[in-house]
C-alpha cells in the first residue's frame, strides 16, 4: 500500500458510504493508512446527515444500496457543496456503463482484482486537487487584478 502514496500527497477528510460491512472496514483501513480521517456511513440517509454536519473534502460511496443509490447521493451531495469531490464505486461499472459522465463522480472505480491501486490513485488525484484550488476570496482577487489589466 505505501508504495502508492508519497509524501508529496495531502490527508483529507472522508465520507465513506458502503452497505457492505467487509468492503467498508477494507476501505476504511485503506485510506486511514494513508493518513486520511475517515467518516463512515452504512446508508445514503446517514451519510447525508454526516455532510450536513461536517466539513469533507471528499465522498466515496458505493453504488448498490437500499432506497438511494450511489449516483442519487452523489447529486444530493453536489447540490449541498457542489465542489466536493466524489468517488463511485461499483461492481460491474464498466458492464453497466458507468463512467465519470453517466454517473456525475470525479471518479468511478470498479471493485475486484484493481480496485485498490485505482482507489488510491482517484482519492489521491481529487484530494490533491482540493488543496491545489484556491480560496475564493483569492479567485475574485486574481479575477478583478486581470480585469483592470494587472
């Protein structure tokens, strides 16, 4: 697993929602052992009240889970912070069609054989995304300074 990560690479705080409990805990050590702070939810009803109440820089939710799916949450989630990044995984994402477009993630990952190496590497690029955006108090500034010509 380290030799995924760098010391280059930012730790972020994650919501990670997965009905399944073997997957979720796999996960959760997952990214807990490349430093990031890590918020679980078995549910979309959970999750939601958890991004309602905290501040993340990122979403990895599964797509298959009871009442609300993955794609369903991920729009939920967008019209609350709609800069967040998001991560969806799947089972069979490639046979149904799943990418960033169809479903609206930043990220869509399928589970099995590669999905830590393709795991690691999307939190990795969305999370250092994050950090790379500036304030938007800095966007405005940067704007009127190249409107008046500076």
């Amino acid at each position: 697993m380290s030799t995924l990560s760098s010391s280059k690479e930012k730790s972020a705080s994650i919501l990670l929602v997965d009905g399944s409990r073997h997957g979720s805990v796999a996960r959760r050590r997952l990214l807990e052992d490349q430093g990031h702070k890590i918020t679980f939810a078995p549910n979309p009803e959970e999750a939601l009240e958890a991004f309602a109440r905290d501040r993340f820089d990122l979403v990895v939710t599964d797509f298959k889970m009871p009442v609300m799916n993955g794609i369903e949450l991920i729009d939920k989630v967008r019209k609350i912070r709609p800069d967040v990044g998001t991560v969806l995984l799947h089972g069979y994402a490639e046979g149904m069609g799943l990418d960033e477009r169809s479903s609206g993630a930043d990220a869509v990952v399928s589970k099995g054989a590669n999905e830590v190496g393709h795991l690691l590497r999307a939190v990795n690029r969305l999370v250092n995304r994050a950090h790379r955006k500036p304030a938007a108090s800095q966007r405005t500034t940067r704007l009127k300074g190249r409107a008046k010509g500076a």
